[in-house]
DNA sequence: CGCTAATCGAGACGGTACGTCCCGTCTTCAG
DNA sequence: CTGAAGACGGGACGTACCGTCTCGATTAGCG
C-alpha cells in the first residue's frame, strides 16, 4: 500500500499519521487516544489528517491494513494439507494469538470500538476485512465437502462463524482467558458439528 | 432494586437518570450522548450523577439492569421441557429479538462500546450479565446431560458459547442480519456437535 | 460580645466559626476562602453559618470584630497629650503597624473587596467602623481647635481623610512601602495645611 | 493600541471580548460577572479568553486601557497654566468626574476587587496605570517648584497622593459624595500643606 | 527552469463537554 | 428547635479536543 492515488500527497505523512496512530493506540486505552494527539505524535498539522481520513475509525482501519501490511498475514495463508480440522486449528490458533498480541489486540479493540459507532464504518469492515477472510476460509470447506469432510449441504457461513464466533466472544466478553487448547477444542466441536 | 444502600440518596433523582439514560442511548448514536445531556434530560445537578456513578459505562450498565428489571427477563426464564433443542431454540430467538430490539439493541451496543474501552467494566458486566446467564444455561445443559441428550464429558462454557457466540458475531460484525431461522439453525448444528 | 440574642444559640459554633474565618483568611488568597472551607474548618454544618450571616462580608465584618474585641484596640485609644502633631503621629504610626500586621490586613483586605462589591456592607462599614474612627479623631480635633492649633473653620471630615487617605491609598495601591517614617512625613504636611 | 505582538491574533474577537468585558462590568455586580459569560456576550470560546489573559483581573485592566483609548484621556491632559493651584483643581475635578461616570467607576470598581485578590495584577496596575498618572503630575509639581510655588525640599509621591489619595478614599469608603467643591477643598488644604 | 497551485506545519478560532468546586437550599438524624 | 452532615439542582471554573479556518513555507508538475 504505497502513498494513495494523489501524487501530491505527501508518503512522509501518511507514514507518519499511522505509525503515530499504531503506537498510540497500543500505549493507552483507545478513549485517551485524540486527533490532535496523533497529529503532535506525527508531527503533522491536524488538517492534513482531516484532509485524508474521514473520521478516526478510517484512519484506524487504515492503521491495522498498514500493521497486517508490514507482518506475514498468517491468519489468511490456509493451507490445504487435505485436513480441515488440522488446517481450522491452525487458523483459529493465529486467531488467539492475535487476539493476544500486544500489538494487534489494541487495534483490533480500537476498530471493534469504532465499528459499534459508526454503521457506515462497520461496512466498510465486513467489505475489507470480514469478508475477504471468510472467502478464504469458505474455499477451505468447499474443498472439504469435496473430499467428503463436511456436510454438502451446509451454510458456509454459519459454518464460518462457528469457528470464528467463539474465538470472538472470549476475546471480547473477557469471561475467559484464550488459549491454543481452547482454539482446538472449539475446533473439535465445530467439526463434529459439520461433519456428514 | 430499589434506591441503593444510602439512606440519603435519592430515589427520583436515580431513576431519573437512569430513565433519561436510556432515552437518550435509544434516540441517537452514543457517542453523541454526554453525561451533561443526561443531567440536564433528568432535571438534575451533574454532580449528583458523579456522585454515584464512576463513568458513563457503569451508568450505562445500571440503566440496562434497570430496563431488565421493568421487562419480563424472558431471556432468563429458561424452561425445562425436557427437550433441550427446542429449549435452546427459545433461548436463542429470545437473544435474537433482543439484538433487534429498538428498546434493548442500543443498550448493548453501548455497553460493548463502553466495555472494549474499560477493563474494569468488562470485569463487572461478566460477573453482572455474563455469569448469571450462563448459570442459567448451565443448569440447563446438566439436566440434559443426566438426560442423555448432551456428551457427559462436554465443557459447559464451552458448549454455552457455541450457542450464544454465534448469535453475538452476526450482531456485531453486522455481515448478516439475525432472524429466528439463523438461530434455529444455530442450534441444530450445535446441538449435533454437544449430542454423545 | 458574647454569643447573640437568640438564647438557643450555640456559643461554641459561633466562635469557631470566627475563629475559621480568621484563620483562612490569613492562609490564603481571600478568593479561595469558600463558605464550605469555613464550615469544614470550624466543624460545622454549612446552615449553620448561613443562618446567622446574611453572606461572607457579614461574616468577615464579624470575625474583624472579633478580632479586635481580643486585641488592644490601640488604633482607637487616642491621647490627649496638647500636642495634636504627636497624638496624630501616634494614631497613623498605629494605622502603619494594622496595614503591615499579618493578623490585620488579611482581614482588612478582605473586608475592603467585600465592602467594593455590596454597597449594603460597605455602609454598614461606614457606620460599624469609618464612623467610630472619625468621630474619636474629630474629638480631638475640636480640642486643638480650641487650643489654636488647628484653623477654627477647618472642615474636620476632610481633615481627617487628609491625615487617613495617603496612608490607605498608600496600602491599597501597593506602589511604595508604609513605614513610620512616612507617617510622620504625611502627619506634617497635614499639620501645615490645617494650621491656622 | 492594535491587536498585538501575534500577527495570528484575531482583531475581532480582541476588540469584541473587551467590549463584553467593559458592557457586563457596567451592567451588573462584578461579582456576577464570568469568563463564560463575557466569551457569550463577545461570541467567542472561552479558550479565546484564556489564551490571551491570565486572569480576569488581566482582563479587565485592559478593558480599562481600551476605554481610556477611546476616550479624551482628560485625566491626564495635565495644563501648565502657570497657576499649579488651578492647574491641579482641573485635575481633581475630572477625578471626581471619573468616579462619579457610570462608564469608568464600575471599571474602577472592578479594578480595585482584582488588585486587593492578586499582588501580581496589584504591581501591573502599579506600572501601567498609577506610574504613568504620577509621572504627569510629578513633572507639574516640578515645574511649580521652579516657578516657587511649592516646596524644593517636597517629597513628590507624598505630595502626589496629597492630592489624589482623598478622593479615592472617599470613593471607596462611600462616606461622603464626590463633588467639585470637595475637589477643590482638597485643592485649597494639599497647596497650604505644600507652600514653601 | 521558473510559476503557481496544492499540500504542508502550525496553531488560532467558535464550540461542546469534561470532571470539579462551590453556591444556597433542603433533608435526615442526634441531642 | 438547633446543629452536624451532606445530598440536591444549579452555575461557573479552567482544560481538552473537536473540526474549520487562516497563515507563510515548501514542493511538485506544467507550461
């Protein structure tokens, strides 16, 4: 993701912006967390934020693309070793670990903040996020109904969300802790669940 | 629940907050809900609110336990037919009508805002609206364990999320929209990943 | 001045009260002092003091009362000695040492931006304390009229501010330092002007 | 007096919080008057105000300057007619004018609860107000000293508050009116005191 | 290769809300 | 009924940011 589409824009800025905004936001809780306060971080004038970014959940949306831009995006590389509960676990294992990173966790709770604020930004996620990564996993199951895994007639995205949904729920009710073993015995289920 | 443990305290004043809480959450987005805008809808000093309350979150929170104590708490009321499905199928729609609800849908949007953003407040909604729910359902799922209906060995909260889980990502992620079939077949597939 | 006229009156809130306000008063800028501080500082409930004061200047006229009724009172004793000169030296040398006390002009501070800001106070002010003053100066006046030292149509309300002004004025505007010195230097130049 | 040294600050908003400042002072009680209320009046954010003066002592001290800016500043056209007995009679009856204004005494009045609350504002006004004043009538006592009207050996800030010193007492006691004839009474006593 | 228009940093501006302090009144309970 | 305690509705404080708006000072790309 290189500058933008306008070739005035300056890169050292934009850089800049979602740098200061990634650190921040891990710093301190996403509420402390201000326009201005980037723009100093930054050392940016505020217009030129207002100039690229809607609102501040754009610019964390931005923020995350650049950090999962920068890191390996294991969460999407799904291999297809023919054994969809071995290839769901490791997904919902870099789930967890995700969602236990210092480094990605904040954001996403910044995004979750945001998205429960703004419809149109909630969108926008489901557009950029949500749904390029159940399309991969959905290729996933298809396969695996070919190969007899999982029941021809499922919902794939029901399916999805058995998966994904109780990683989700832990993380954001905060009732339980998340771990490997947690992510391979929702995985357990989900399969029995599916199975033919 | 009645004014509080302070005999000083007082009770018109309480409920009028509460009540204009929830007004105020229902009838626009809430981040443009300020404790200003409740103390002035109440009739009340801003203090009094700060008095009594740590933040906007724990309002946030007294004002829904306020709403479920004026309501039925159908959500709660969970029968023992003897058929753990079609209990679970009530449960479920129940949930289902609430994440729809006009009355209840912006309160928890508000409550998951205001938890992502506190700690402490995830803590106590766990301990307030988490635990009691799953008890509930808990309960449940033992009878249907005696019953034979559910694997003996199943981890219950698990089990408890691979129902409600689901119903919660829809909610939040927005990708789809939540109807009583979603919910049924939530549970058909869940019920076929918990059956011995 | 003992307690009041009311009989139910509680001596011992009425004096700690006083005593309260002096001490603030002396402690810190005479913006800060606030109605609450004075009843925290004096253990009292607030209606106490609102019940026999009609506002803070009623209650810093008081406590100013209360502190002379205690001291010597000596700005008032004036003698007699024949020679008007020395006598008024005494008197302003006397207003010198009340304007530089630590334990007077707190309270005359205080009393003069009460007295700028209600002109109720400032004419009980007038008759409470001006009037008194003058009246024992004018006295003595009349007697160095008779005695020649002073022009027989001389109007002894301006006398007396001629002597009492520079040395107010002087307090007030903080441009020079009062010291007996200066006294005794304003005390002659009022002696040549009221000469016959 | 023009904006200020910050080319960046608006003209507009300086001219309009001063104007507010002077409008409300004559208005009503200063005690009555607030930041919020002249920024209402002036149609400005508060931090407008506050970015520009300390205090609202600071504030109203140049409410007074802009005042005298637009006014003849007659107080200070000090006359050199030859006659320093006359001269100064034209002096002492605009202070009295001063005083009695309904445009200037409020300022005053304003300008002397400010000074007694803050040392810091008391020497500002010291510098800027009360110097300058002095300084003219200094150079006239001198010019009368020359002409032999005055003492050689008078102590020029005693003889200044000779003069100036009863009028201000009896403006801030409220024992007595401010007239002419009082004016020139003190004119008559402060010219015996200073004869040579 | 200089012109000019967009972009930049900086930060003032009119506002809204914050969380706190105090006002003067009211309510409760103890003596 | 007085008095200590302190909750109450309310007004203002001084601060933090909002999103918009000038200011020069770069800084491209086009002419």
């Amino acid at each position: 993701m290189p500058s933008a589409d306008n070739p005035r824009r300056s890169e050292r800025s934009r850089a800049a912006i979602l740098q200061a905004t990634q650190e921040l936001i891990r710093e301190q809780p996403y509420g402390k967390i201000s326009i201005e306060g980037i723009a100093a971080r930054a050392k940016v004038g505020k217009q030129t934020i207002y100039r690229w970014w809607r609102s501040k959940g754009a610019l964390v949306v931005d923020a995350l693309h650049e950090q999962n831009a920068a890191g390996a995006q294991e969460a999407m590389a799904l291999p297809d070793t023919g054994d969809l509960a071995a290839d769901m676990r490791l997904v919902l294992r870099a789930t967890v670990d995700e969602f236990t990173s210092p480094d990605f966790e904040p954001l996403f709770r910044a995004l979750s903040i945001e998205s429960l604020q703004d419809p149109a930004l909630q969108q926008q996620i489901v557009e950029r996020i949500y749904r390029p990564q159940f399309e991969f996993v959905a290729a996933r199951f298809r396969s695996a109904q070919d190969a007899g895994q999982v029941r021809p007639d499922a919902d794939l995205a029901v399916a999805f969300e058995l998966f994904m949904a109780p990683m989700f729920y832990r993380w954001q009710s905060g009732a339980h802790t998340l771990t490997h073993d947690h992510a391979d015995a929702v995985v357990d289920l989900a399969m029995r669940a599916l199975a033919p």
